[in-house]
C-alpha cells in the first residue's frame, strides 16, 4: 500500500495524497484490489506512520523547489 501512494501521489499538488487516501477509504475502483485488502488490514498506528513517511518524502522532494 505504502508503495501505491509513493508512486501515486503528485508530491507537488497540495491534494494529491488526500485524494489517494479518499480513494482509500471510499474503496473505489481505482484502487487495485491487493492495496485495498492491505489498508483493511492496517491499524490505526500503521496508517499514521505512512502518513508521516509521506509527508517527509513530501518535504524533501518540494524543498528543492523552492
């Protein structure tokens, strides 16, 4: 699953990882059935220590931007 959203979100569109996760936990279509039965399967700690790789792999590639 970690690797679905490294690989779908655009790190420079401020919305790109909520719609990831929207997408996630609405189960839509879009979403391969294997990332789907692995966001089932996480706890609640799992998912914050994603969100939190997320957002300092976030950082790091917008730094350089700027």
């Amino acid at each position: 699953m970690k690797k679905f959203l490294f690989e779908s979100t655009n790190f420079e569109s401020k919305e790109s990882f909520h719609d990831r996760l929207d997408e996630l936990a609405e189960a839509y279509e879009t979403i391969p059935e294997d990332v789907a039965d692995a966001y089932d399967q996480l706890t609640e700690y799992e998912m914050w220590e994603i969100i939190r790789k997320m957002a300092v792999e976030g950082k790091r590639r917008t730094a350089n931007r700027n």
